[in-house]
C-alpha cells in the first residue's frame, strides 16, 4: 500500500486565525505516514513530520502540540522559536524548518475506528498566547493482520502398519554322519510334521503366499574339506526331495513349483560354537576347545586337533556333530493381515485382538471424530507406554476443541517420550490460548515439520513479521500465506496462494480478496468480492462498513450501498 499524506489545512487555517490574534505562529503543515495508519505486532507506530515555512515561528515563540490516538494522549512535542532557551525543537525563523516525529503504542479495540488528532498551545516568553482546537490529521486503523487464522495445526503420529508382511517358517533335518539319505524317522520328527501341517493350511489359506523355499545343507566340522562341501550340497538336494514329497502330501501346489534354493555352506563351523555353548560340557572345557580351534584356521590341522582331545572328541561326535549334519528348511513367504473392513469390524467385536499398529491404522480409515477418539483410546488404554496413543487421544480432542483434556493428553504423551510432535502440539495449544512466546518456544523445540512451520507462520503474522510468515509458509496455499503475502507488500490484487486455498471461496476469503482489491485502487472488484462475502456471511458487513482499508470509497454510492 502507498503511504499516503495529508497536509494539515485545517491547522494552517486555524495557524492564520492565530497571526491575526497572536501573530507567533502561522502557515503549518503536519503530514502522518502512513494515512491510515497501520497496526502491526500489536501496535501501532505514528510517525509524521511538521513543517513551518519560512518566517512561520517567531523567534521567541513556541508551541507544545499533542496528538490524540482516540482518547489515549501520545507524547508531546514542543517547537520552539530561535530565541527560546528549552529542550524543544529549535526553528528558525527565516529559513523555517521541519521536525520528524514518532511515537510507538500499544493497540487497543477502540483504535480501530478512530481518527489521530492533535491539540497545544502556543506560547510566547511562557505564557499561552492561543490554545489550538482538536484538529484531525489521520484516520486510524488498519487492522488487517488480525485476520490470520488462527488454525494452528496439531499433529497425529503415524502408524507402522504394513498389511503384507514377510515372514518365515524353519524345520530341519537331520542326517547320519558322512551320509546324504533322508530316514523315513526325520520325515516322522515334530518339526517336520507341524511343517506338513502348515503347508496344508497354507494352501487353503488365500493371505499366505509362499515366494521361496531356501534349503540350506551343513556338514559337521570334521572329514575332509572337499568331501564335506560336496557332502552338503548333496543334503540341500536330498532334503529337496523329501520337501516337494511332503508339499504333494499337503496338497500344497505352490510348494511343488520350482521355487527351491539350494545352497551348500560346507563344514558348519559357527554352528559347532553355539552348539558346544549349549552342551553340558563344562565352561573351562568349551574356552579351551574354542581357543584350540580358533588358533588353527586350517580345516585339516583343526580336525587333527579335535581327535587328538580323546574323551572331548568322543563327547563332541555323541553331542554336538550330531546337530549339524543336517539341511535347513526355511519358507520365505508373505502373510496379508486383515483388510479394512475386518480391521473396523473387529475395533468394534474385539477391539483387544489388535496390536497398537492394527488399531493406529484403523483410526485412519474413518473421518468420525468420535469414532477416531475411540479407536485412539483403546489403542491408549491397551498400549499405554506407548506415546503414540496418547498423543493421536489429544490430537482429536483438540480438534473437538477440548483444549484442556487435549492438553493433558500431549503432555502424558511427551512424559512418555520426549518427542517433537507432542511438543508441537502443546505449541498450538499454548498459540490458541494466547501465550504466543510459550508457544515460540514449544515450535523452536520442535524443530521443522509443515506443521510446525505453518504454526510458526501465525505467530510471524501475530508479530508483524511478514516475510518470515512467507517463508514459514512454504509452497502450500492456504489463507493465512495469502494474507501474509499481502501484509509483505509482495501482492496487490494477485491471490494466487488464495486460490489454491480452502477459502478459495469462502466468506473471509472473498473479503481478502476485496482488501487486495482497494490496494489496487479497483473499485469494481472490491464491490464485487464484498457482495459474494456478505451473501455468504453478512456479519463481515459491518466490519467493512468501518475498516480503514477501504476508507478511500466511503463516498462511492457503490460502496456506501453495500455495507450500508
């Protein structure tokens, strides 16, 4: 917006009145920058100049001038001639001259619509001379910046839920020493049965699906090398074989697809350590073989070593070699939870059948407050050392506007865990309330999220601090960076970040729109917005019956018409 200025006239004919009766002062002008003037952070700045002309203040004369911000008194400036001896603002006589004036105060409700004017005295050798009238010199206030929204923005944490997990199911089997053949006895061991067992119900089972089935053979750590990584991947082959048997057994189509890997890894020399960990051989003995073993990185010169331990050799064959002639069965494959339908079916039937991720996600699936709160407090009543609950309890209940209990709720949440979105949260909380510097800190804490730098943004528009709410903003439109681009002077009539908005077409925004409008000096398109705002809500009518921003068409019928 252009400043605008205004000649003080009215004093300069009230100046000419007093040559006549005082002859002290004549011909003065005051100019006010900006006319209206403009509240912003919470006040507003006066700032203006007054200016004698030559010969236009006697040398010995001098005027104390007060101006009035409604009924609040501003502080006093005095101008005095060259001659007067004081602390005022010294002019000469001849030339004339100019002092600058500014005052700073704090914005009430009744400057919004009120006028600044001013009132003194002049004097001459201390004594007044001529009192001078209340004279209007600006119009007050701009209070555009109390538009913002105030929607400062809460955050949910999110779930960990994943609907298609991968999982695995393991048995083995065993096989006699330097031997590759599968006995019926292993196909009869428990493992193997429950395995069987789990490939039939796979098969029914439309949310298992199998991807691999990875056979991994081993040989016990003694024999020679060559012998025992053939002797492995000889097992690996075997134990194919009796698996594809039991999948047709189960019935079970997929595992009798060429989904097998077939993997070999030799002498099982990692498998013999924790096995020996296990045994009952007591822990001297076990330090001692382990020492031994890993000084001797030549399988053959290992081998050697552990025959030559007589009776712990003899232990080692009966107890722990035993163990690792064998081939691992490990089913690689993807089990799918319940869909969204049986999730919010079974929050409601049994709502304890879920984990804390299973009931996040289902909070998500519906946009019920009280059906969000409730799924929320389960999950919170359920899983309370979780923080996530409490937090997401607090997030819908300030949405409900229970600014209380949601308060409580992020706090329980962050003594839990000290965590940013709980801390943004009790920011919005504190923003909403009013305490914007508890709020500033509680955002700063926080640290950089969209959320967090949009609530930051509304405290930059409660500050006066416009560029900052632009850049805080960022690249999403909403209301609040439309209005803060406009109180930036970075746009007249452009409301590009309105239009991508929510408010796009909604009363306050269409009022926006006609305050860019005036900005623009566009008549027609204030008109026009102001009466798509009032069809819409009518209480913005008398707000814009007395707002300064569109003081300049208080005279057009086309205005006055509307608001009237």
């Amino acid at each position: 917006m252009k400043k605008q200025t205004i000649k003080g006239f009215a004093l300069i004919a009230v100046a000419s009145t007093l040559v006549t009766s005082c002859n002290q002062m004549k011909d003065v002008t005051v100019t006010v920058t900006p006319n209206p003037l403009e509240m912003h952070g919470d006040s507003v700045v006066i700032s203006g100049e007054i200016t004698l002309p030559p010969k236009g203040l006697r040398k010995k004369a001098s005027a104390e001038i007060t101006p009035m911000y409604g009924s609040t008194a501003l502080k006093s400036i005095t101008v005095q001639g060259e001659k007067v001896k004081g602390d005022g603002n010294s002019i000469s006589y001849k030339p004339g001259g100019s002092v600058k004036y500014s005052d700073l105060v704090a914005y009430k409700a009744e400057f919004e619509d009120t006028e600044l004017k001013i009132t003194g005295s002049v004097s001459k050798g201390g004594k007044v001379k001529k009192a001078v009238p209340e004279m209007k010199i600006a119009d007050g206030t701009i209070v555009t910046p109390f538009l913002v929204n105030k929607d400062f923005k809460v955050i949910l944490e999110k779930d960990a839920f994943n609907r298609v997990t991968e999982k695995g199911f393991s048995a083995q089997i065993n096989f006699e020493k330097g031997k590759s053949i599968v006995k019926p006895t292993e196909l009869k061991e428990k493992d193997i049965a429950d395995f069987k067992i789990w490939l039939a119900a796979a098969q029914s089972n439309p949310k298992i699906a199998i991807k691999s089935i990875n056979l991994i053979g081993y040989a016990s750590p003694e024999g020679e090398v060559g012998s025992n990584d053939s002797l492995s991947n000889e097992r690996a082959s075997a134990a194919k074989i009796s698996v594809m048997g039991i999948s047709k057994e189960a019935k079970n189509d997929k595992a009798q697809t060429e989904i097998y890997s077939l993997t070999g890894r030799g002498e099982d020399f990692d498998g013999f350590k924790k096995e020996l960990e296990k045994s009952t051989m007591n822990n001297d003995e076990k330090q001692l073989i382990i020492r031994v073993l890993e000084m001797h990185k030549d399988p053959v010169t290992r081998e050697t070593e552990m025959r030559n331990m007589g009776k712990t050799f003899t232990f080692l064959e009966a107890n722990v070699f035993a163990k690792l002639r064998r081939s691992e069965i490990v089913v690689t494959y993807d089990k799918t939870g319940y869909s969204d339908e049986e999730l919010q079916k079974l929050s409601v039937s049994s709502p304890d059948s879920l984990n804390v991720e299973e009931l996040l996600f289902t909070a998500t699936l519906t946009n019920d407050l009280n059906e969000k709160l409730r799924i929320y407090k389960i999950a919170e009543k359920n899983f309370s050392s979780d923080y996530r609950t409490s937090n997401n309890v607090g997030a819908i209940l300030y949405m409900q506007n229970k600014m209380s209990e949601a308060k409580a709720e992020f706090e329980k949440a962050n003594g839990i865990k000290d965590n940013s979105i709980s801390k943004n949260n009790l920011g919005a909380i504190a923003g909403v309330s009013g305490d914007r510097s508890g709020a500033k800190a509680l955002f700063d804490e926080a640290g950089s999220s969209t959320e967090t730098n949009y609530n930051l943004g509304i405290l930059d528009i409660q500050s006066g601090k416009y560029n900052d709410a632009v850049g805080h903003f960022g690249s999403d439109d909403s209301f609040n960076k439309a209005l803060a681009l406009l109180l930036a002077k970075s746009v007249g009539p452009d409301m590009t970040s309105l239009d991508g908005s929510a408010d796009k077409e909604s009363a306050q925004g269409y009022y926006l729109r006609a305050i860019a409008a005036a900005r623009a000096n566009n008549l027609t398109s204030v008109v026009s917005n102001l009466k798509s705002c009032f069809a819409l809500d009518a209480i913005w009518k008398a707000k814009a019956a007395k707002d300064k921003e569109f003081i300049k068409f208080i005279a057009d019928a086309s205005f006055s018409g509307i608001v009237k």
